[in-house]
C-alpha cells in the first residue's frame, strides 16, 4: 500500500481500516453495548462528581447557594458541619460509583477487544493460508509473521489502552461542554475560541507522527524477515561465514528503527506540550474573566472552581490525544498492513459455480495450455500433452525448462494464461481446490516436515487415519526400519523442517505420507536429488511401489531414472522437444540419447573411481 501524501489521504485509509473491522465488532455489539452503557453512566457520574465540593467551597467563601434549584434548596437550611458531612459522603459515593462503571466499561471493552482479535489473527492466518504462490514468491516470511502476530497485537493493546479511553474522552467532552453552557455561555466560548489552534498542532505534527510510525513499523517488518531468513538457513550462514553480513544488515535496520522510535516519541512529546501549554493558556483566561465576574458578583467561587474542571476535563480528549498519538499512528500502520493482506485476492480460488470433484481415473490432458510467470515471458506456449489412466510418464530436461511448472500448473497452484487441463474430462478450474488436491500425491524435491510426532508428520491430510494405516505406508516408503530405532518411534517429535533426520529419511516419510492417502494420482518433483546411492535406492523402491497402479508423472533431470517410465516427455524452454518410450527416444539419437549418454559414462567413471579407492585401502 502506498503511502498517504497528507493527512486527507490518510484519512480514508483509517476508515478502510474500521470498515475491514467493522463485521467483527458487531459481532461483539452485546458485550461492546454493555460497557457503552457503563461508559455512558460513568460519564454522567463525572458531571455530578465535583459538585460536593462547589458546594463546600461556596460555604467556605460564605456564599449562600445560588439559583433556585433542588440543590439550593437542600442545602439552604442545613447545618455548615452536616453540609460537609454530606459533601464528603456524597464525593465518595459518586467517585465509588463512577470507579465501579470504569471498571466495568474496561473489562468489557478489552474482552470485546481480545475476542475481536481473535478471530482477526485466525481469519489473518487463514487467508494467508490461502492465497496463491505468485503472492508467496514475492513476500518475505518474517514481515508476514510479524503483520499476523505483531500488528495484530499491537492494533489490540493500542485499542484497549489508548483508542478506547479516547472514545471515553470524547463523550466526557460533549458531556462536560453542555454543562459548561448551561453554567455559563460566555467562558465557554472564549474557551472554544482557542480550539483552532489545537487542531492547527494535531494536524500538522499528528501527519508527521503517523508518517513516522509507519516507517518504524515497516522497517520492524524488515528486521524479522532478516531473523527468519538467517535463522532458516543458519547452516549455511555459518558455513559460509556469513553471520557478519547478516548481523550488519540487521542492525542497520534495528539503527534505523530506533532512529524512527525516537521521531515519534519527539514528535509526539512536543504535540503533548503544546496541548498542555494550550490548557495552560485556556485556563489563565477564564481565571481573569471569571476571576473578574467573581469580583463582580456575577460568579461565585465554586461556580469558578467548578467550570475551570468541567473546562480541564473537556480538554482531556486533546491531552489524550497527544498523549497517544505516536501509539495510535503505529496502530492505524498495523491495521493497513493488515488490511493490505485481507484485501489480496488469491490468483487461483474457487469459482463461484465449481464443483466437488467425482472419483478420478486419472487421464490427464494438458490442451493447448499457454503459460508465463511473467507476461512478457511465456514459458509455455500452446502446450498439448495426454497422460492414460495407470501410465508412468517422465518430464526431463534441464533446470528452468518447465518440470516442475507442470506439477504446479497440474496441483492448480498456478493457473493456466490460455488453454486448459482436464482430468477425466474435467477443466481442473471448474473443480474445488480441496476436492482435487485431496486425490493428487505429491512427493517434492524439497521435503517439508513439520514440528510434530513422526505418525502426525505421515498422517498430516488424512484426518482419520488410524496408526496402523500410518504403519502400512511407513513400510510401503521403506521408512519402518529407521522409524522403529528413533527413541520413541513414531512418537518421536520431529525438529522444525525434520532436521534432525537424513534427507533420505525425510524423503521416505515424504513417500509415506503420500502412500497414506491412497490417491489415483501420483506427482514426483526431483524425489531423489541429493541421496546418496544407498538411499537413493530404497527410495527407489519406495517409489516404484508407490506408483503401482496410479497415474503418474515424474519431473526429473536424472535420465536414468525416467528410462523405466511408460513415455519420457523431454521439454526445453516451455516447448516439448521429444515424445515416446527409451527405446524409442535412444533410437532417434536426439537430446534424450545425448543426455542419457552423458549420465551413463559419469555415472561408470565415478563407479570405477569409487571401486578405484576402495580397493586401494
């Protein structure tokens, strides 16, 4: 989101803030109604609470009440020691009154605050979730981080600590004003008179204030993503010696977020002392006019006394303001960063009329598909392509030709520019994301594992799987025999990424949390690049019993590997160059025959070599 020139621009921006919120909110109206009305009540208790003491300092000035109303008329004939007697009671009742309300108006308020929070982080996350990987490719994982915890938290704390006692202010205001004209219309306008001046300051510093906090905020975002980013691959960070980068760059960053800190609380102290000295000023007037009309009989003390704290207390929105202005800028920054995020719409979703996907078969056709990560760079170009029901079929080809585009493009995590792919006659964009992901395995180059028990790792997107289906597949991936020696087996907790197993080992549970769901599609991206021979051959196995009985399409650079397959598809640049059987494509003497070639007679010299040096030991 780019960022508000002035504080008109801004403006919309807060209220497209509210707007995104505003569902959420009324989802609470009861609780939030509640604490309303103690606001509303406790409010109405502050107007009456100095009065007690107006009383008691006309009586000490030996003023008799003035006017002709029920308070006049009840102190009129009572005694100075029961006057103060019943003063004192009466404060007390009122400000324990007022306590109670008070309480009563914040706890409600900050439970509304947290549940709407709640479900705002969730709701976050959720569409995090959801949207697609042309998103994901371009944002950096701590600034999402921080938008779904920080800027959440911070928009949470800043509602309940400082937006919420401001709307208190605000109504103590309009409450405080109304008595103030009733009291005495001539001092309440010489004290309206300074209010320009007020708005002159809030707005010139409030825009800087917020300008401030956004950057701070954002620069805050930057900071995470570099932790992450370090964090996740510290292994290569020290391998590389790369930690004094890292640290450099985070603490510029941290530099200029203490830089941007510093502005904003300056900035937000100096708009504090210019309110101060605004009351400072409002005060000493109506000390000289209404001093003045005391003098003239026209007032009396605690009519005085009384209208300079209805007046003090009117001010304290514009003190409250001030006072929150640097926290209440980084909480309209948070929410745009969070608005920013609920209001991307995913590339690839659901249509409106889309459809439960039936059993599949699993013929697969890729029609005249055109596709581009960039509009100005087709990778495919009328792509045509058929894969029969049960039928292996191997995509090689060198890196950036456009394997695993396929297995994207087929997983509907991209769509397709032009053109369309069925399975079984279905265009997969008229089928529900679920309902075709759920019959598609996919074991990936770069293995995920997540930080839970091996059995969950394998289970993961089967929701009912018992341990003995867990078992099964776990022994169909070749991974039982490894399991079985972990500590405590399948109850093993697994660290972040599955690090503290082989690549080999993460590859087989991989295989196994494919085997589990028992799909009539199988998708396999580079699943043995980076094994050694031993576990790249009980992978292998793995995988050949995997395949058994399933469509399935194999992405590969490794020749030898796609040689058994029913049909090798070889691809360059987004164009299929080669179609037919290893036989076939050997006898041609094309691009397969030549890759295949070359893999064949590295692969024998570095079998010599290895034999080479362990004869010579």
């Amino acid at each position: 989101m780019s960022r508000p020139k002035n504080i008109r621009d801004g403006a919309p921006r807060f209220f497209g803030v509210l707007k995104v919120f505003a569902p959420e909110v009324l989802r609470e109206r009861r609780l939030a109604g509640a604490a309303i009305t103690a606001l509303v009540l406790s409010t109405l208790l502050r107007v009456i609470e100095p009065w007690p003491i107006k009383v008691v300092l006309d009586l000490i000035a030996g003023e008799s009440p003035r006017g002709n109303g029920f308070l006049a008329a009840s102190v009129a004939h009572l005694e100075p020691t029961t006057v103060l007697i019943v003063a004192g009671v009466a404060l007390v009742f009122l400000t324990g009154l007022r306590a109670m309300f008070d309480y009563l108006r914040t706890v409600g308020f900050a439970v509304a605050s947290n549940r709407v929070m709640g479900r705002l982080r969730t709701d976050l996350y959720r569409h995090l979730q959801r949207l697609s990987l042309s998103f994901h490719d371009q944002a950096r994982g701590g600034d999402l981080l921080v938008r779904v915890t920080g800027d959440v938290k911070m928009l949470g704390d800043v509602t309940v600590t400082a937006l919420l006692p401001l709307l208190a202010s605000l109504m103590l205001l309009a409450a405080m004003f109304a008595v103030m004209v009733a009291m005495n219309w001539k001092l309440t306008l010489l004290v309206l008179s300074l209010l320009p001046l007020s708005g002159i300051a809030t707005v010139r510093i409030g825009r800087r204030i917020h300008e401030a906090a956004r950057k701070q905020r954002s620069r805050e975002s930057r900071m995470a993503a570099t932790v992450a980013q370090s964090m996740a691959a510290v292994k290569v960070v020290q391998a590389l010696s790369l930690e004094a980068k890292f640290e450099e760059e985070f603490a510029g960053s941290n530099r200029h977020d203490l830089r941007e800190g510093a502005k904003t609380q300056r900035l937000s102290a100096r708009l504090e002392r210019s309110i101060d000295v605004l009351v400072a000023l409002a005060t000493a007037l109506v000390l000289w006019v209404g001093g003045s009309m005391v003098l003239r009989a026209e007032l009396s003390i605690g009519e005085l006394w009384l209208f300079l704290t209805y007046m003090k207390r009117a001010m304290q929105p514009l003190q409250d303001f001030a006072k929150y202005a640097g926290r209440l800028a980084k909480a309209v920054a948070a929410g745009e960063r969070i608005v920013d995020i609920l209001e991307r719409s995913p590339d690839v979703k659901d249509l409106p009329d889309a459809s439960v996907a039936p059993p599949f078969r699993g013929l697969i056709k890729f029609e005249h598909v055109r596709f581009a990560y960039s509009q100005d760079r087709p990778l495919f170009e009328d792509l045509n392509l058929e894969v029969r029901p049960g039928r292996r079929i191997a995509v090689v080809g060198s890196s950036g030709s456009g394997k695993s585009t396929l297995i994207s493009m087929l997983l509907r995590l991209y769509d397709v520019n032009d053109g369309r792919i069925t399975i079984d006659g279905h265009d997969i964009r008229s089928l529900t994301l679920t309902s075709l992901r759920s019959q598609i395995g996919v074991v990936l180059q770069d293995t995920i594992l997540f930080a839970a028990t091996v059995e969950q790792n394998i289970a993961f997107g089967v929701a009912d799987a018992t341990p003995e289906q867990v078992r099964v597949a776990a022994q169909l991936a070749n991974a039982e025999s490894f399991v079985s020696r972990l500590p405590q087996g399948y109850a093993t907790p697994l660290g972040e990424r599955g690090v503290n197993l082989s690549h080999g080992q993460r590859q087989r549970i991989a295989i196994a949390r494919a085997a589990i769901r028992k799909t009539p599609i199988l998708l396999l991206d580079e699943p043995t690049t980076g094994l050694d021979q031993r576990n790249e051959h009980r992978v292998s196995e793995a995988l050949e019993r995997l395949a058994l009985g399933r469509t399935t399409i194999l992405a590969t650079h490794d020749y030898r590997r796609a040689a058994s397959s029913d049909e090798i598809i070889v691809v360059d640049r987004g164009r299929i160059i080669e179609q037919g059987t290893h036989a076939d494509l050997m006898e041609v003497a094309g691009a397969y025959a030549h890759g295949y070639r070359l893999q064949h007679e590295s692969s024998s010299r570095q079998t010599g070599e290895q034999t080479y040096v362990a004869y010579g030991r």
